[in-house]
C-alpha cells in the first residue's frame, strides 16, 4: 500500500525566500507514516497503550526541487521492510503544479524501533502489529521501490 497525505504548505514551513524549509520534509514524512499505519488499521496511541514505542533511530532525504510558500503536497508513504523489530519506509514528495501534474521535490527513508514502553529496551514487534501491517506489492509500489533506492541510493 502507499498512503497519500495532501498537506498545504504554510507560510510558517518557510524561509525568507518563501522556499520549504528542510527540516520541515521530516515533518511532513512524520504525518504521512502515521497515516499509513492508521490505514493499516493502528494508531501511535493504541501502540502506546500497548506498552511500545516506535521512535525513529534512522532517517535519510534527498531533495530534488524546491517547493514553496502556498503550495499543495502530496506525501507518499509506504513500508519498504519489517523485520522482528524494525520498520523501514520510504517516502516520496510532490508539489502539484499548476498544471495538476506532480514534481518529485523530495525522497526520504525513516527507520523505527519496537521499544518497550517501561522499560526502553528494544523488543519484537507485537503480534497485532504483524497481523495488520503487510507489504502489498503492484507495479505502482514497485516504481516507489526504484525511486527510493536510485535516489537514496539505497
């Protein structure tokens, strides 16, 4: 599955040239991964009342473009890997042109750990979180697959 967030860009995400600011992609890659594993039927809370965490302990962005001040974004998010205890997932990030086409302005990676809550060590993933969140391969999540490691290198 990829997940697609639309977020507007605000004048406070900018800089004096009414670019994005860099920092705030690894926001947006945050809202698109917590819409992805609700859509897979899981929110950060219940996780949370379950005892786990899930902090991100790796993340990478290449950016290709620039977006700006009012824009309209597009957030793509999909799980690339799921080990015992690690999630891996990719983003790619348009701006919609004014000719509604899309432009590919950043590509990103985040991983994150299964902590237990008490005591913060790393765990296994839980059952319910593997039962729920699968890789469901297409054409389209392959051509997000090739993106991801010909630009990240990865």
């Amino acid at each position: 599955m990829i997940d697609e967030t639309f977020l507007r860009v605000r004048y406070s995400e900018t800089d004096q040239m009414g670019i994005v600011y860099y920092a705030n992609y690894f926001v947006w890659m945050e809202v698109g991964r917590t819409n992805l594993i609700r859509n897979f039927g899981i929110t950060y809370k219940e996780l949370e009342e379950k005892g786990f965490l899930l902090p991100v302990v790796y993340t990478s962005a290449r950016f290709i473009s620039p977006a700006y001040y009012d824009d309209e974004i597009v957030v793509q998010s999909a799980l690339i890997e799921m080990t015992k205890t690690k999630l891996s997932i990719g983003y790619r990030i348009f701006r919609i042109t004014s000719q509604d086409k899309r432009e590919l302005v950043c590509v990103g990676l985040s991983d994150l750990v299964f902590l237990d809550k008490e005591t913060r060590r790393i765990v296994r993933a839980p059952e319910f979180f593997v039962n729920a969140v699968k890789i469901q391969k297409s054409p389209e999540y392959d051509k997000f697959i090739e993106d991801i490691q010909k630009i990240l290198k990865y």
